[in-house]
C-alpha cells in the first residue's frame, strides 16, 4: 500500500490526530493510515481501553481524553452517528476548541436532517468543517450498508444488473478510496473558512444513470427489467438539502475541486484491482514552505513572462480557427433542427477538428486571463462539440451500414446515445441558463425512448432468428386496441438484418382456420360465431389481446412469433406527412399528409369483397416507396425515429413481447396499451381511475369522421365519492355513416352503477344476454331495455352496452355510478388517472371536482384536450 501523507510543513513527531467515531467503514482506513505519520487518538467507548501495534495510535475513551488527556490536538475528525451522542460530542468539540484544533465533522447525507440542530450549534466553533458523506461503496464494506455498496457488488460479482421501474432514487455515490482523499484534502488544507462540503459525485445521481456508467466500465454487464411496485422516494435530493442548508443554517454546501478518480474510474479501479484506499495530503502548511532564493525567482519571472507571450501570440493566431469552430457548431445545430444530417455531420466534424487545435491556449490560458463567464461558456462550447462530434461518427457508422447492407455495431451505438443523453443532463444541472433549451430534448417520452432502445439488440436479434407479427389496426373502423385488423405483417430478423417483410391480406389467412376459438360474446352475436384474426384485439388489454393474436396467427399459418407489435393507420399518415408527397404508380396517385388517408380507405372500402387483396396491395405499395426512399437517403431513418416517441406516448403504436425479460420495460413506460395503474400511493390521497373504451361493430368505417368529447364530475365527501362521465358522440359530418358501437366504462373495482342516460332519457338496465344459447335460439328477441354487461377485468369494474349513433346525429351518455375507491380520513389530494384509448384522436376532457371543506362545497377543474394518458392530480388542502 502506498504512503498516504507527506507532510513535510510541519513537525510529524509533534502534530496530534483525533478521531471520534464506532461504525463508518472510512474510520479504520484514516486511523491506518494518518498513525503512518503522525500522533492519533483514538475516541471510543466500544473498543477496549489498549494501545494498537502501532506505536503512533493510541485508543481511549472519551471522558478520558475530556478530563484528563494533556495531549495538544492540531486536526480532529468527529463522525456524527447517534443522535443521543449530542451532549457528549459539544463537549468534545469544547474541549478540542480550546487547543485551536482544525475539526471536520462527518455525517452520512442521508442522515443529515437527524443532526441538523447539532451542526447548527457546532457551526459556532472555529476552524470547524463539515462533511455530507454520500453513499460508500468499494472493496470490504459490509452487504447492506449502502444501496449503492449492494448494486455496485452485485453488479461485479454476478454481471447483472435488474431495473425495476424504482430506477430513478436519488443515490449520492462516493467510493471508499475518493471519500479518503477527499476528507484529507479538507483535513490538511490550509484553508480556515467553515464551510459544509458534499462529500459525493455530482454524477450519477440515479440508479439507472450508475447502472449504465458501470456497464461502460464492465461491458459485459447484462442489464435486465424486473416489474416491481414503485415505492415512495423519502429521501431527500440535492436540490432539497441545498435548500434545508440554506433555511436551518443559512449556509450553502458546495462540491470542492479536487482530482477524484469519479464513479466509473472507481469502478474500473476495483475491477483491476487497484485501490489502495489511501488518502494524500493535497496542499502543505502555506506558512512552512522553504523559502525561494529570490534571484531564482526573478529568473523565473522573466522566463514566464516569455513563455506567456509565446503562448498569448499563439492565441492570437488561433481566435480565428476559433471564431470558425463557433461558427460550424451554431450551423451543426441549425441542421439537426432541419434534419439535415449531411450537413450537421460535415459542421459538427469542422468544430472538433478546430477546437482541437484552439484548446490548449484557450484551456490553459483561459482562466489566467478571461473573466470566469467566459471560460465556463468555453468549457459549455466544448463539451457541446465533443457531444455532437459524437452523435455525427455515430449517424456515419449508421448510414454507412444501411448502404452496405451490414448489422450496425448496436452496443457501441447505445453507449454512445447514453453518454451522450447523461452528459446533456450533467450540463442542464451545473448551467441553470441552458435548462430551458436543454428540456426538449432530455424531455419524459425522449428519456423513455431512450430506456426502450437498450433492448434493442436483443429485438433484433444478433445472434438468433426473430419473428414479429405486425397487426395494421384500421382506427377509421375502430377497436379496443386501436382499430379492425384489415392486414398484418410477417417481420423477421437474422443476425439484425430484416430476413423477411411480408404484407398479406387478414382474410388470406381467417380462410385457414380450422379450429374454433370462442369469441367475446359482442361477436358471437353482432358478427360471427367463430374468433378470427381479424377482430383478434377485442381485450381491453393490449397484452392480452397480443396473445390472442399470436394464438390465431399459429392455428392459421403453423408460425409462431416472438413478438405482436399493432400500428395504426395514423402511424402512416405522419410518416408520409415527414417524407413528403409519394406517387403510387399502381394506382396513377400521388398522396400526402391531406389526403394520404382518406385515399387508403376508399381504396379498401372499394376492395372489400371476398378474395379481394386491395388491402394488402395499397399498403404493400406505400411501403415499398418507403423502403426505396430510406434505402437512397439513410436520413429518412432519422426523420422517423424522431416520430416515434410521440407516436408511442399517443398509443398508435403498441408492444407486446413473449419473452418475459423485455415485455416488463415496456409495460412499466405504458406503451403496452394496458390498464396497469403505477401510481405511488400515500394515505392521505384519493386514488380515482376512468377510462373509455368504443369498439365499432357495424363493419364501416364510421370513425374517419366520429369525433368525442368527455366530461368527468366527481362528488367527494368524508362518506363516500360518487361520478359521473358524459360521453358526447359527434356524427354529424356530411361523410357520416351510422355508428354501432359497443361501448365500455372501466372504473374502480367494486364502483355500483346507479343510472344511465341517453340523450336526456333515463333507460332502464337488464343483465346483458351473453349466452349464445339463448340468443341464437329461433325466435329470440332481444329485450326492450338496455342490456348491461357489469363485470371485472384487471382489477376494475367495468359497465359495457350497445348502442346506435345515426348518421347526421350526435348522441349524449350520461352514466352515474357509485365509486367504490377508498375515502381517506383526511383527504389532502384528488389524484385522477384517465387511460386514453389507443387508435383515438385528441378530445375535449373536462373533469369538475366537488369536495367538502369546512363544511363548504369547493370546485376545482380541469379543461384542455387530451391525446395521451393523464394524471390530473388536484390539492385539496
């Protein structure tokens, strides 16, 4: 082990330690290694009253030291870890004021709030430091003792890592070996402010963020999804202990500079097996330092003052390859802007090559002679190069494997995107100026885009064969999950080049059903007896409905898939909006974003008879002319990833995996259409769930002009809550047709309907006639009143009924129902949480809360259009 001090400023054999702690896994280290040098008392009530082998190391307790110890201390260092130990410790530090002692006190972060009184009256002493001691990890501290320490060790022992939607907890990471030098460098430092220190990486600060910065130093760390029930985040973030500082003891903590090793060197360092867990002395005595002979420093003067002038000269030089490294970085973002990856390749690779040359007099000299401003918006301009120098070779590699026909390098690829999205955050946080324009980019459905791309690989399949079943939902005629499947698509991977894309005609293959598969009971009895492919996605979960799917997909083709992946015609539409108009030869028709959908859909209305194959044949057609555009210009593959998160959070596309290892990732992002509720729940809350469900059974394609509006009122008290949701059906567009639609209420488990309106009239309910014996009896008629289906499903309660929306009318549902959803005894928050259905367009929601509050009737609302899931949270107190 190497020497951990040389403190050549003052006399070793004279100088006096102290250190007052039981259980910190960092007091064994600094006891080694400061007795190595000099004198050290060791305070402890645990350990038996002996000296150590080591002669400079002496072990006593603490009211000996207070009442009879004649030892003069020079440092002391004072680990806060019992709240009971107040008394005991301002004795102690009294006691080591009066010998002018240099003290830091050590408290773990997350314990920081338990001893903030203590600090406050310790804050009064001179010459003492305080140290926020974020979360230890590295080689022999025990399991257990910080959730860093287990993922860290775990991570390297079993190259495994499990994300559990839990992923983004605030974690203060500092390894055992950087927590060492850095309480040293205070220890020792000649500086005599009181300050209070963070004693932990500014990055990571997340589970998921540490969990890819260890898969860059072990690259063969395997990153798994686990679903697991989100739980609350007690612990404090920096924001927030910055903010209790600044309140209880009108102080701000800051991170001091110092050449830590960081989170992923460390890592690296205990991989190689290399950490010494040695602390240095970073600066000696100021006052101690041998004298210079002042001749020597004279020539010293005259010799920096020439080498300055060389390198201010050479400065000079290079403000013009600068003023041009500035110039191609602005244009290099004005092409991303504009999608012109051509140009921002070009610009982003003229702004690395001149900075690389301008950065050493810029770097060096900088800080001696620009104002600080300027230094650190060089510093910004810098890292803002490296980045998009980075994603400019990543589009390079990606462009020139498309044209080659070859597998991207999918790993080095997502490294890289990681990097890079890590280092936007790392810029937003420390440059408050730059968080503003830096949100869209690092915005919830880009970061979640993000998360689903590390499994790309594994989707694609490098090392085995992968099939995919592509369901083409038609939200003109619409359906649970999205809309009727008119046509699919046979996807397959091989080494991650596509193998084959097949588009075929959904009756081509119900033609070869032999089997019979019980359909819902809507359509046994409005449709067909027998479950085809066709309205295969009839559940109101995704996942669900996917497996369906895939079961008749096999019982009709003999194929099975590793995957059901559903888009809807909307997913289309905006493709060709991004692409620009395409000619159709077959069919002597150029489309575009005006009339791209209203074409397809008269084109396979025109074609819907039996053995026709237009379906297959229109989309066939687009997608050829899609193919052949990307083939010819890479960029286009750009222009449609850029979609696909909006596309996602909207639900137009859904996922649905058979491997249990992936099917999580998506489940926990919603992009599985499910009705799965995460929310973290608090006592004091009122948890509220709706959602709406149209499933069009008229076979027409009524919803290209069906528009919607909803309006949600919930009553709540301290007895009981009840609701009621209007659901308004627009059918009044000259292109109407009649709309016959099953239609489905999912509420909380338990929720009692008390009445239904139609149009302003009250219908009388009977159980819904579900048993096709009876109504394919001979004869039968269906009952005069409206049949309701009240049943359970994913844990909720779900009202479903038929009804009929004549063309040129608009119809208002008005349905009351007893919510069954627990009433808290004291109700701080109204958290409602509405699933929007997939396939659907943007639609007016209006939600009135009614609650009681002293005995008063209060109001609050909500009113905008939505057109993805909401969380509308409402603070009653």
């Amino acid at each position: 082990m190497e020497k951990i001090f040389q403190i050549v400023s003052f006399d070793e054999k004279k100088s006096v330690s102290v250190v007052y702690g039981e259980e910190n896994p960092l007091i064994q280290c600094i006891l080694n290694d400061i007795a190595r040098k000099i004198k050290i008392l060791y305070i402890s009530n645990s350990h038996p009253k002996k000296n150590s082998d080591n002669p400079n190391m002496q072990i006593i307790n603490l009211k000996e030291f207070i009442e009879s110890s004649n030892e003069l201390v020079d440092y002391a260092i004072i680990f806060l870890e019992k709240q009971e130990d107040a008394k005991i410790i301002l004795s102690l530090a009294d006691k080591l004021e009066e010998y002018h002692a240099k003290i830091i006190v050590v408290v773990k972060v997350r314990e920081y709030e338990k001893f903030i009184n203590l600090i406050y009256q310790l804050k009064k002493k001179a010459r003492t430091n305080f140290i926020l001691l974020g979360d230890l990890f590295g080689k022999n501290i025990s399991q257990n003792y910080s959730a860093v320490e287990d993922l860290v060790n775990s991570s390297l022992k079993t190259k495994t890592a499990t994300l559990t939607g839990n992923d983004l907890k605030n974690i203060f990471p500092i390894s055992l070996e950087d927590a060492q030098k850095g309480i040293g460098h205070i220890l020792f430092s000649p500086d005599q402010k009181n300050r209070i220190h963070y004693l932990f990486y500014k990055h990571p600060q997340t589970i998921i963020s540490a969990v890819h910065l260890i898969k860059r130093a072990e690259p063969d760390l395997e990153i798994k999804f686990e679903q697991v029930k989100k739980t609350a985040e007690s612990d404090r973030n920096l924001k927030e202990i910055e903010e209790i500082t600044k309140f209880r003891l009108l102080d701000t903590p800051y991170f001091f500079d110092i050449n830590y090793y960081g989170f992923e060197n460390s890592i690296k360092r205990i991989i190689d097996g290399t950490d010494n867990y040695t602390i240095r002395e970073i600066k000696a005595h100021r006052d101690n330092l041998p004298k210079r002979n002042t001749k020597i420093k004279d020539k010293f003067f005259n010799f920096s003052l020439f080498i300055i002038f060389v390198f201010l000269s050479y400065l000079t030089i290079n403000i013009f390859l600068f003023t041009f490294s500035v110039f191609s970085f602005k244009q290099a973002l004005v092409s991303v802007q504009t999608k012109d990856f051509k140009s921002f390749t070009k610009y982003a690779f003229i702004s690395h090559l001149f900075i690389s040359f301008v950065d050493l007099p810029i770097g060096t000299l900088g800080p001696l002679f620009l104002p600080e401003k300027l230094t650190n918006d060089y510093e910004l301009l810098k890292k803002g190069v490296e980045i998009i120098y980075i994603g400019s070779q990543d589009y390079s590699d990606l462009t020139m494997a498309v044209e080659k026909g070859k597998v991207p390098d999918f790993q080095k690829l997502l490294a890289d995107l990681n990097f890079i999205y890590f280092e936007l955050q790392k810029i937003k946080f420390e440059n408050k100026d730059q968080e503003k324009r830096l949100n869209k980019i690092l915005s919830a459905s880009n970061a979640q885009f993000i998360s689903l791309l590390q499994v790309l690989p594994e989707l694609l399949s490098t090392s085995e064969n992968k099939n995919y079943l592509i369901l083409f939902q038609n939200n003109a005629e619409l359906r649970p999950t999205g809309g009727f499947i008119g046509s699919v698509a046979e996807l397959g991977f091989s080494k991650g080049k596509v193998s084959n894309f097949r588009i075929r005609d959904v009756y081509e293959l119900d033609g070869q059903l032999k089997a019979h598969v019980e359909p819902h009971y809507i359509i046994r009895r409005y449709l067909q007896p027998h479950l085809y492919l066709r309205d295969s996605n009839f559940a109101l979960n995704f996942e669900e409905a996917a497996s369906t799917s895939a079961l008749l997909y096999n019982l009709e083709t003999k194929q099975k898939v590793d995957g059901v992946i559903a888009i809807d015609f909307e997913v289309l539409n905006r493709f060709i909006k991004n692409l620009g108009p395409i000619h159709l030869f077959d069919y002597n028709k150029t489309i575009d974003e005006n009339n791209a959908f209203e074409f397809i859909q008269d084109t396979i209305q025109a074609g819907n008879f039996a053995g026709s194959s237009e379906k297959k044949n229109i989309l066939s057609s687009i997608f050829d002319k899609i193919s052949v555009r990307a083939t010819d210009n890479p960029t286009i593959i750009f222009k449609f990833a850029d979609l696909v998160p909006s596309l996602l959070k909207e639900k137009h596309i859904l996922f649905a995996f058979r491997d249990n290892s992936i099917q999580p990732l998506f489940t926990i992002n919603n992009l599985s259409g499910s009705l799965q509720d995460s929310r973290v729940k608090n006592n004091n809350a009122f948890y509220d769930f709706l959602s709406i469900n149209e499933a069009n059974i008229a076979s027409n394609k009524a919803n290209l002009t069906i528009k919607r509006s909803v309006n949600y009122d919930f009553y709540l008290n301290q007895k009981e809550a009840t609701a009621s949701v209007t659901l308004k059906i627009l059918n009044s567009d000259k292109k109407a047709k009649d709309y016959f639609a099953y239609i489905r209420i999912i509420t909380p488990f338990s929720s009692k309907l008390t009445s239904i309106k139609i149009d302003g009239e009250e219908k009388k309910t009977v159980p819904a006639i579900t048993d096709f014996r009876t109504y394919e009896q001979k004869g039968f008629k269906p009952p005069s009143a409206l049949e309701l289906e009240n049943s359970v499903s994913n844990g909720k309660q779900i009202f479903g009924f038929v009804t009929k929306v004549l063309k040129g009318k608009n119809q208002k549902i008005e349905i009351s129902y007893k919510n069954a959803a627990v009433v808290p005894a004291e109700i701080k928050n109204y958290d409602l949480l509405l699933i929007k259905q997939p396939g659907t367009d943007s639609y007016p929601l209006k939600v009135n809360l009614f609650y009681e509050d002293s005995g008063k009737i209060k109001t609050k609302s909500f009113n905008r259009d939505v057109n993805t899931d909401q969380e509308i949270n409402f603070n009653l107190k």
